[in-house]
C-alpha cells in the first residue's frame, strides 16, 4: 500500500458518547474521517463500532458530543440528511426488498424520473455500468431473492456507489463475499479513494482489512483505545489493543481417538433442480476427532451439513451414526440419539428472539427435565444455570432477553443448546461467524474441550486460519466433493489451493 | 478475558407506573370498564348480572383459548365460527334423530353421545386446516377463510338454512340432558363457566408447564430455529389447529345449549372477536407471544363492555364502534411493548 498517513480531515467526531438507559455504548469517543483514504475501525462485537458508525451517518444521534464536518459542527436530523450532505453507509444487515429486482433495489426511494414516469432504461444502463465496475454478472433485472448471499451483498455495495458519495462506511461489506469478490471490492476502494471518496471500514476480517487501510482505529468497551497509520502497525497490534490479551485459537487438542462415531457414505444432496450440491461423498469422523472442512462459499458445506442434521434429504447415500442408519429420522430423533447442528445463520435458524435466554438454551432437551405430563422448573433451572457456566455466556440471568446479548453470547447460547442434549457429535457450520476474536477463542477452546472428553466434532469455516488451530484434520470442499485432505501440519496456500481459490501471490 | 460487554439497554428496566400500566393494560381497562358501567347504572354491579355475562363470554373465551394457541403459532383461524355453527347443527340434528334407511329406523344417540360425536367433528374440520397449513403449506388466513366457507357451506345444507328448534330430547326416547351445559349451575356458577375456568386452566398450564408448551412458543417465535431443535413443528401446527376446531365445536355445543335451538347462522363473525380478544390479551399476531390469562382478560373486557353498553341503553351499532376503537387500542399498545423492547444495541 502507498503511503498516504496525511490527508485533511473531511469527518470528524469529537467526543461523542451515545447511552442507552443504563448502558454506555460509546464513552466520548474522537474520530477522524481523512480525505481519499481508508479508516479501519477494530472491536470486537459490542465495542460500539456499529453505533459510532449509526452517529456519522445519521440514523442515532449522539447523547452528547459532536460531529464536525468540513471544519463545521453539524446535527444530521436522520440518514437522508446524512446522504444528502454525501454520506453513506452499507449496513451489516443487508436491506434489500427480496422480492424486486436489483434495478429497482439499487434505485429504491430515488427513482430516476422520465417524461412518462420512471425511466427504466437509464436505470438499467447504470446497474450494468456499476456491475462492470465490481466485475459481477448480475443482470439488473433478476429478483434479488434469486441471488446468492454474497451477490446480494455486492448489490447493497453497488446501490451504496451509485449514490455519490464523498464518504462511504461500509460495515463488515465483506461477511458474505468469496476471496475473488473480495479482490475486486478492494479494488473498487482504491478506484474511489483515488477519486477522493473516504472510507470507513469495519471488518471482523482483521487480515483482510490490513490490506486495505491507511489508518486505524480500536474501539474497546466504548472508548477509543489506540489509533495509528498503517505504516505503523501490524495484526498484534490490532489484537493486543482489541482485546488487551494474546490472541490464539488453540492447537489441536492431545485426545484419544475412538471408534467411528459417523460415518457418511456416498451422500448425494440435489438442489430444486437436480444438480448436485453434495456429491457422493463420503466422509468418516472418530469420537475425539475434530474436523474442519474448508471452502468456497456454495461448496456444499452447508447442505452436507444440513443433510446430516436430517433438514434437507438425500437423493442417494447413507449416514451412519454410531453403526447405525439414521437416513429415515427425524431431527428430534437424531438429537435424542446424540447427533446435532449449530446452524450457520444464528439469527434465522438458530434463536428464538421471543424467548428468553434459558429458555433457548433449554430448547432442545426439554425431554431431560420434563417429568411425567410436566416440565419441572427446577431441574430446567439446574439445567440452565449449567449451560451458561459451561458456555461462559455473559448475561444477565436466565430470564434476559435473547436480544440483550452481543453476536458472541447468542453465539455461546445456540452452541450451549447443543450441548445440554449430552451429543457425541457436534456439527458446526460457520461458528465464528460475525463473532470477534474473544469469543471465537473461547468457542474453539469448548469444541476441544469437548474432543478431550470424547466428542466428535465437525465443523466448517471459510477463513484458513480457523482450519489450522484446533483442528485435527482438515477437509476442503470444491463443487461438492472432497477435493483434498490434509493433516494439521498444512501451510494455508495448500488449503487454498484446494478449494479453488485464486491464491494471491 | 475477553473484553465484551453485553448492550442490554432493556436490562434493570424500572417498574414505572407507564410501563405497570402498559403491561398490566387488560387488567386495567377491564377494572375501568367494571367501575364506569357500576357508576353509570345500580343493575350492572350485581352477582346475577356478573354471573349472565360471564356465561355469554364463555363461548368468546372458550373460542379465544382456540385461537391464542393458533396465534401463538404464527397463524390465524378464521374458520372457528362456522365450525362452531356446524357443530351445532349437528348436534341438533342428532337429536332429532339419525335416520338409517337400510335398516329403517331412527337412532336417538344419548346425550354423551352426541357430545362425543360433535367434538370428533369439530375436531376433524380442524385437522384439515392443520394439514393445509402445515403439509401444503397453504398461508393460514388462506386455508382457514376456505374452511370458514366450507364449514358454514355444510351446516346450511344439512339444515336447508333452517334452524333446529327442539333440542331438549324425550325421556321415552332417552336422550335428555343437553340443556344441561347451558342452563344448570353448580354451586351457582353456570356450567359455561365452569367449562371456561377448566378449559383456560388446562391451557395455561399446557402453555407454561409441559414440553407441547414450550415447543408452541418456539416454533411460534422461529420455526426454522424450532425445527432445528428438534421440535416437531408440522405436529405442533396440526395439533392447535384439531384443538382450535375441537373448542369450537365445544362453545358450539354450550350456545346451542343455552338457545335450546341450533342453527346455521349461528356464530357469524365470532372467530373476529375472539382474535379481537387474544389481540387485547397482548398477544403479537407474529406468534410466540401472548398467554391465555391475557386472551382470558381480552374476552372478558369485549364481553364486559358490550353488556355495559346494553345495559346502559346506548345503541348497538355504538356497540360496534366502541370494540372496534378497543381493539384499535390494544393493536397500538402491543406495538408500543414489542417495538420498543430489547434489541441489540
């Protein structure tokens, strides 16, 4: 990256707090936006990244404090004011309407007016013009529900670009791309900063974001913690100040390798038109083991996953749990029998937002304290208080609301559910996503704890450095299949390589 | 070791007066609606007045049971009214007699009998909006506007549109007794009543204490994440659809009882007010919120209310001006609880 530490300050935040009740998201924080660069801002979830970043561009005011922009004090009554003056921001949650196309999403609330009302035509050229640019074969009129995550997310960049922006915040835009999306991303960045646009940049992808920025920020417990140009930083920098503590997700636990507690022979899975998306795999995991399987985004993970959990079905092949075929149960039947899931999306697949924290977690086993006709509340409560001491979640107390907790504890929760129903083999599809390192750390050192005593555990990961620290052995997936297999000792090129991933030099 | 801190701007929350009346609403209101219409007129602060309109919102409040436990699952039953009006009729026309060509007599089937026979069918009328909604995954207020039409369809046929009038059965023919669910009472409470509080009871303690319970609430709030439990939802959404249609063949049976006369008309627009009475409960019509103590409170406002309104000789049509502002009301402040509550901050 060239050297760019000076540049005059377009944006700035002076001693903004923001507080909700009794809690203090931001604790008088100072913030520069400097012109044609990249500002990265780190923390870990709960920081108050996400409501700083709410603050400049106009969707929270702050409590007290101020944002100056161009040298002038400014109070932005809400988002459009904020867009108005030139800025935008591209949220962690995409907003996108599913059911219309991107043409339309893109140009959402401000159409291009014709003679004879919107003027389709010159909205299409445009989309096609921004799709060229971020290298995306999009057409502008597919419905966006018929995108995969990751396309969808390059529309909400685009509908974000198409808007001139003089200041761009993007939040974690790069949660759901594949390496090569990501590529062209930060190549779209260099293009605007070049053209003078400023960037903030929030990213749980600390490597990924070094690559890009020209500055940085740590946010911890609301405060700012350390602030340096590029020049003068590196990654344990960045952790040592995001979480104050050595950063390591652990090395493969010393266990002892049992029988085979799964096994999956020639599993096919069909998509809704017949293509493949698992393909004849087979794959075999021991008591103590822990699998990781690497890969691309739409490699199968997920399905293969979801097909052993007993969610999708299988055209062909056969799962063996324990020397028994349990293709015919039902996911209930499969929990009872010591086999379970955390999903990949917590929020869709994995909480109940209407019940309370112990009641998630007690969710799955609520045979193992229902006595008779009745479920007895002081086993449950036994069973709860357990579950957050094994887990470490943070909260409150069982009765909390599940919202109440940041994207770690959720985390922590969905996990602890699976493991009040005593498994013998956890899957884990994406566990450590949106998750900051803290609680990342603390995951893969329950999953080999777990191995220590027996568990099988299985789980899947799209960044390589999760596949090279607890994980025994390391699966890459490509279009389906099994492309490679490896043992601990793999260098992160190897496992890239396999996947299918263009290895940048 | 890690450095995060849970946002719960929700947590520690005071108990202020708002938010105890916020919460407590039902409650509140249906206190207000006793002490105004007390005030206004001597007859409706009386034993036998309370004991009148209780037994006239027992069958609101034994549909609304229904439909809280639909609701909580993320549906809606609009089909409650003419199953209600179907179970009726069939218990009238079992009274009357089941004529067997082939054999060439006329069963009288007791009383228990007839009973047994109607729930089995309310039950069934049930199970069919269960597996449209859960096996053809047809939206609810779809699957259930059909039945609504269905049901109401079949109970004119059987009548011809014409009511049946004498249910009190002959002692030649031994089939007495069925006056006896709306016009006895048991230490001075009619049995509508009665069969309310048990009903309620049941259901509360369903809801709150057993693993069908907590499974309804889970799957209400996220299906998918339910499923992945291990939670059976497709039988959980079978099952309070067959109960639904099984409660209103029981508030069928009762308001058939107390007009000793059964017709196919019966009923018209009831599955409104009764999800008017779960929506008042406090209940979110997105599902896994709402308890049978609030949709309880809900019935008993709406009952309350009316009978206020009748006692005190305003017109009916004001009647349905002042229920609908009620439930405007109550949609507001369940907007108010559930918008502001906790998010993630």
């Amino acid at each position: 990256m060239s050297e760019r530490t000076t540049g005059e300050v377009v944006l700035a935040a002076r001693n903004v707090a923001k507080s909700y009740g009794q809690v203090h998201a931001l604790k008088g924080v100072n913030f520069d936006i400097h012109r044609g660069q990249v500002t990265t801002l780190f923390g870990e979830n709960g920081a108050g990244k996400s409501t700083l970043m709410k603050i400049l561009s106009g969707v929270i005011q702050p409590t007290t404090g101020q944002i100056v922009l161009d040298g002038q004090p400014v109070a932005f009554a809400n988002a459009n004011d904020a867009r108005d003056r030139g800025i935008s921001i591209i949220h962690q949650e995409l907003s996108l309407a599913p059911n219309m196309s991107v043409r339309d999403n893109i140009f959402m609330g401000r159409e291009i007016k014709g003679a004879t009302g919107v003027d389709y035509a010159e909205e299409e050229r445009q989309v096609r013009v921004l799709m060229e640019e971020l290298e995306e074969e999009i057409d502008p009129l597919t419905p966006v529900e018929d995108l995969r995550l990751g396309q969808q997310q390059i529309v909400e960049i685009a509908r974000a670009l198409s808007v001139d922006s003089r200041i761009l915040i993007m939040d974690e835009p790069t949660s759901a791309l594949s390496a090569s999306e990501v590529e062209v991303l930060f190549k779209v960045i260099r293009d605007l900063t070049a053209r003078g646009v400023s960037i903030v940049y929030i990213s749980h992808h600390l490597e990924e974001a070094l690559t890009i920025t020209d500055h940085a920020v740590v946010l911890r417990d609301g405060n700012m913690t350390a602030y340096a140009p590029r020049s003068e930083i590196d990654l344990d920098w960045i952790v040592r100040n995001m979480v104050g503590d050595n950063y390591d997700l652990g090395s493969p636990p010393e266990t002892t390798v049992g029988n085979v507690a799964l096994s999956i022979r020639n599993l096919s899975v069909p998509d809704m038109t017949g293509k493949d998306l698992v393909d004849g795999l087979n794959l075999d995991l021991r008591a103590g083991e822990i699998v990781c399987i690497y890969g691309l985004m739409g490699a199968g993970r997920t399905e293969l996953l979801e097909t052993v959990a007993g969610r999708l079905s299988a055209s062909a092949g056969e799962i063996v749990l324990e020397g028994r075929e349990i293709s015919h149960l039902t996911i209930g039947d499969r929990i009872a029998r010591g086999l379970a899931l955390v999903p990949e999306d917590r929020q869709r697949d994995g909480l109940v937002q209407t019940m309370s924290v112990g009641q998630n977690l007690s969710l799955a086993s609520i045979g193992r304290f229902t006595r008779g006709l009745f479920t007895s509340r002081r086993d449950e409560r036994q069973l709860i208080d357990d579950s957050i001491r094994q887990v470490t979640v943070k909260t409150a107390g069982g009765h909390a609301p599940i919202g109440s907790l940041s994207g770690g504890n959720q985390q922590k929760v969905v996990i602890g559910k699976i493991l009040a129903t005593q498994p013998r083999v956890i899957m884990l599809d994406e566990p450590s996503r949106g998750i900051d390192i803290g609680a990342k750390a603390e995951v893969f050192r329950l999953l080999a704890e777990g191995a220590r005593q027996g568990l099988a555990v299985i789980y899947s990961t799209s960044e390589v450095s999760e596949c090279l620290s607890i994980a025994h052995r390391i699966i890459v997936m490509h279009k389906g299949r099994i492309s490679a297999e490896f043992d601990s000792s793999v260098s992160k090129e190897k496992i890239m390589a396999a996947s299918g991933e263009s290895v940048a030099a | 070791m890690s450095a995060t801190t849970a946002t719960a701007p929700a947590k520690g929350r005071q108990m202020s007066i708002g938010r105890l009346l916020l919460e407590g609403r039902a409650f509140f209101a249906l206190i207000a609606i006793i002490a105004v219409f007390s005030f206004l007129s001597p007859n409706y602060f009386t034993v036998g007045n309370f004991l009148i309109m209780s037994s006239q919102v027992a069958i609101f409040g034994i549909l609304s049971v229904g439909m809280l436990l639909v609701i909580l699952n993320g549906g809606i039953d609009l089909s409650v009214g003419s199953i209600l009006a179907l179970a009726g009729v069939c218990a009238g026309a079992m009274m009357q007699g089941v004529e067997i060509e082939a054999l060439g007599v006329i069963l009288y089937p007791p009383v228990w009998a007839v009973v047994v026979l109607t729930l089995c069918v309310g039950a069934a009328v049930g199970a069919v909006n269960g597996i449209l909604v859960a096996f053809f995954k047809v939206p609810p207020f779809v699957a259930t506007l059909g039945v609504m039409y269905v049901a109401r369809g079949v109970a004119l046929l059987m009548t011809n549109g014409l009511t049946y009038n004498n249910l009190r059965g002959s002692e030649a023919l031994g089939n007495t007794g069925f006056s006896w669910l709306g016009f006895y009472r048991l230490g001075g409470v009619p049995i509508s009543v009665i069969v309310l509080a048990v009903i309620a009871i049941a259901a509360g303690l369903m809801l709150q204490r057993s693993a069908f319970g907590r499974w309804l609430y889970a799957s209400g709030g996220n299906e998918r994440a339910a499923e992945l439990s291990g939670v059976p939802v497709k039988r959980v959404k079978i099952t309070v659809y067959v109960v639904s249609g099984m409660l209103a063949a029981v508030a069928g049976l009762v308001l058939a009882s107390q007009l000793t006369s059964a017709g196919p008309t019966a009923g018209t627009t009831y599955e409104l007010t009764a999800i008017a009475a779960v929506v008042i409960g406090g209940a979110a019509l997105t599902g896994g919120r709402g308890n049978v103590r609030g949709t309880m409170l809900g019935a008993f406002v709406i009952g309350f209310l009316s009978a206020g309104l009748v006692i005190i000789g305003v017109s009916s049509y004001w009647q349905t001006v002042f229920t609908g502002a009620v439930i405007v009301l109550a949609v507001l402040m369940n907007s108010l609880q559930y918008g502001g509550g906790a998010r993630k901050g």
